[in-house]
C-alpha cells in the first residue's frame, strides 16, 4: 500500500473507532491499546499505568508477528500473552515506523472485521 492509501485508510479507521466508542480520533497509542485489550481478551476493566504499557507491547508484538519478527510463546498463570523476538525489527525512520505501524493497524482491524 502507498503513503496516500494508508492515510485515506487511517483516517476512515480512526473514524470508525471514534464512532465505535463515543470518543475523540484516536491516535497510534490508542489503537495499540485497543488491540491489546483485545488480545488480552479480559475486556474494559480498569488497567493500571504499566498493564497500559505492557497492553501496548502486546499490540505491537501481535503486529509484528504477521511480519515474522515475533512469535507468540504461550500465555502466563494470569492469561497474558509472552512474545520471542525471532529476528530484529529494522530501523525505520520515524515517517517508515508511522507509515508500518498505521498499516499493520489497518490490517489487524480489517482482519477482525472492524473496517
């Protein structure tokens, strides 16, 4: 996909979720939040600053594996998710990285029928 699909994507992602969940145009954090809850699979209950963190870490691990840099290692006594970085993730410029992670995003959502 080029620059100019994955903005017009983007944007009717972040429109969706908006809608979705009453709220204002989210940004890359809030959509890798909302992708770790889901993977989580616990639902909205109340995280703490660093369950937010590792929530996000999770997303970002869950993206990456659709790229084979991380594979899922199993779940730990309380269900979270474990990731093994499988091969290192190239060093993007900050545009790359932005330009990756909105793409990556977009696809999970198509994947689970959000878009």
């Amino acid at each position: 996909m080029q620059a100019t699909d994955i903005n017009k994507k983007w944007k009717q992602l972040q429109e969706a979720i908006s809608k979705a969940f009453d709220t204002d145009i989210p940004d890359i954090k809030v959509m890798l939040f909302l992708i770790g809850v889901q993977e989580l699979g616990k639902g909205p209950i109340s995280y703490s600053k660093r369950e937010k963190e590792e929530l996000m870490h999770i997303a970002t691990c869950r993206l990456f594996s659709s790229l084979g840099f991380y594979e899922l290692e199993g779940l730990d006594e309380q269900g979270w998710p474990h990731w093994n970085l499988v091969k290192p993730i190239p060093n993007y410029t900050l545009m790359e990285q932005e330009m990756v992670m909105k793409s990556l995003i977009i696809d999970y959502f198509e994947e689970v029928n959000m878009i």
